[in-house]
C-alpha cells in the first residue's frame, strides 16, 4: 500500500478518491479502507495535514446513516468490518 511506504500522499488524491467513493452508493468497506489509507498517511506525516478533517467530514456525512444502522445492529455490513 502506498500510504505505508512513506510516500507522501497529497491532500488532492485523497479528495479524488472520496470523491470517487461517494460518486455512488459507498459502502462500509470501502469507507473503510479510505480511513486507514487516510490515518496511516497522517500517521507518516501529520504536519500540514488539517485540512484532512474536511474529507472524514463530508465522508461522515455521506454514510451517517449507515454508521447509526450499525451501531444499532440492524446492518450486517459492520461485521465485515471486523
């Protein structure tokens, strides 16, 4: 994965590939694996990286509902998850 080789991963590839999720319907998983390229990029570099709220931000407020169906176990997609 690139985000753990080092390589610093600019805020505008992230934008484009939040913006690809949410092009259609995004599922868990795929939110998923977005956040852990996105932490593990702050993880490597965390300076200059404020403006990555904005994007966990607006992919909150794309799967909200989804998040609230898992936490109250009537979605089965969270168990992927894990």
């Amino acid at each position: 994965m690139i985000a753990r080789s080092g390589i610093d991963i600019s805020y505008d590839v992230f934008d484009k590939f939040l913006k690809l999720i949410l092009g259609s319907e995004p599922s868990l998983s795929q939110c998923h694996r977005f956040i852990q390229a996105l932490m593990l990029a702050v993880w490597v570099k965390s300076l200059g990286r404020q403006n990555i709220q904005t994007l966990v931000g607006r992919l909150h407020t794309a799967i909200g509902t989804q998040i609230i169906s898992s936490l109250k176990g009537t979605d089965m997609a969270a168990k992927d998850l894990s």
